[in-house]
C-alpha cells in the first residue's frame, strides 16, 4: 500500500502503522473513530496500553506524512491528520490517491452506460482496470473493518469488469470477449450474470452448442449445490438458443 502524487511514493514500515493508514485513507472523508481503531487494530482483545499505542502509531504517521509532503509537524497535525474529539481524520484534499481517481472513473462508468454511449464506457473501464495491480491492499494485514472494505474494493472491481464487457456486447464486439468470458465462468461457475453474457456472446459468434453447453453446466451445479433453478432471464434465453428463435447477431 503506497499513496504519493505520481511523482514520489511511499508507506509506513510497521505492519499496524499501514493498517491504521488504510483504514483512515478508506474511511475518508470522514472521522475515523478511536473505537474503530481500536477494533481495527486489535479485534481479539484491545491491551490495557492501546490508546496510548495508538497514540504512538498517529504520531508515526505524522512523521511520515511529513517526510511525504515536506511540510512541517504543525501543518500536518493541524490540517493532514487531525485530531477530532471522537477520533482522527486525514484532511488531505488530493493524496494522488489509485482509488480516487478510480472511484470517479468508476461514476463516470455508470454515467456513460445509462447514457448508452458504450464506447466512452469500454474506454472508462479499461483506465479504471488498469489502475489495479493484483487484489486490493495486498500487503496490508487486514482487520474486520479494512476487510470489509477490501471486498467492497474486489466486488467493485468485478462489477467494472463485467460492465465493461456488457458494453463490449452492446457494440458487437461478441467475438472479442469470449475469451475473457470463458475463463471468468470458469472462475465463477454460480455466477448466473456472467453465464448469461457468455451465453449471449457465444450464440451472437455462431456458437450455438456450446451456448447450450454453458447453461446446461450451470442449471446442473445450480440444482445440485444450491436447489435451485436458474434465473428466469437465463432460463428465456436458453429456450430461444434451443428453439432456434434466438435474434443472432454474427460479427460483420
């Protein structure tokens, strides 16, 4: 976990000292609250000594922001990590934070799909997908409440990933994600949304049989892992796939 502004990057050295960075860079902009911190940082059992720890660690963390930023002690106790009654809240306008700009891409992504202008959504998700490098905060030990925002980060991503591809269908381009999507089913084999895409991207190709292959794979694991049946939508579409009524639509 590294913030800097493009230029210079950096991060604390003690595994807690990341730990408490994260959770007020992920809880911005708001107060981060001492029990959070505390929660955080120590889920089992907080020791008798922990404020005053977590008082050493915010103390760390001004040194470092002031090693980061070049500006004095004062400032950045005053302005970049504040202390509020009921807890710490890092002040920092623009840290040249990945998941900021990746948060407005991500808006921007859902603007351009309702707006049905599919290009600029393909383009927003490819800037957006290649801000990630491996999973969300991998080098950060995890609490409950930095976890939690990990999967909302990881849950993000799939959303941008399968939006992205949406859109890729929404323009044609069937052929140019079957593979993305062949390996994504085979990931996810419950995953009825991306099943249903690799059903439409393989019958849209030609590839009526194994379209029919797919969801036969899928009502199976379905039936037999969760009891019950694939989602009504899947379900039209692999009668009209069967049926032969299906609207195909073969790259030109």
């Amino acid at each position: 976990m590294t913030i800097g502004n493009g230029q210079r990057e950096d991060a604390p050295s003690s595994n807690k000292e990341k730990q408490l960075l994260s959770l007020l860079l992920l809880n911005r902009p708001n107060i981060t609250s001492t029990d959070m911190i505390i929660g955080e940082l120590w889920p089992e059992s907080a020791p008798r000594s922990a404020m005053a720890t977590l008082q050493t660690y915010i103390a760390h963390l001004r040194q470092f922001l002031v090693h980061l930023t070049g500006e004095s002690s004062d400032v950045v106790s005053s302005t970049h990590l504040v202390h509020r009654a009921r807890g710490y809240l890092l002040g920092f306008e623009d840290l040249g934070l990945d998941i900021t700009a990746y948060r407005a891409m991500e808006r921007r992504i859902y603007r351009h799909m309702d707006e049905k202008d599919y290009v600029a959504a393909v383009h927003e998700c490819d800037a957006a997908l290649g801000l990630w490098r491996g999973s969300a905060l991998v080098d950060v030990r995890a609490g409950q409440y930095v976890q939690a925002e990990i999967e909302g980060l990881e849950q993000s991503r799939m959303s941008v990933t399968e939006t992205r591809i949406e859109a890729e269908l929404a323009l044609g381009r069937d052929h140019k994600v079957l593979g993305e999507l062949s390996k994504m089913v085979a990931m996810h084999p419950l995953h009825e949304g991306l099943s249903y895409k690799y059903m439409r991207a393989l019958a849209n190709s030609g590839y009526r049989v194994r379209a029919l292959e797919i969801y036969r794979k899928l009502h199976r694991a379905m039936v037999e892992q969760l009891g019950v049946e694939p989602a009504l939508g899947l379900r039209h579409l692999h009668n009209s796939i069967l049926n032969e009524d299906y609207q195909y639509r073969t790259a030109g």
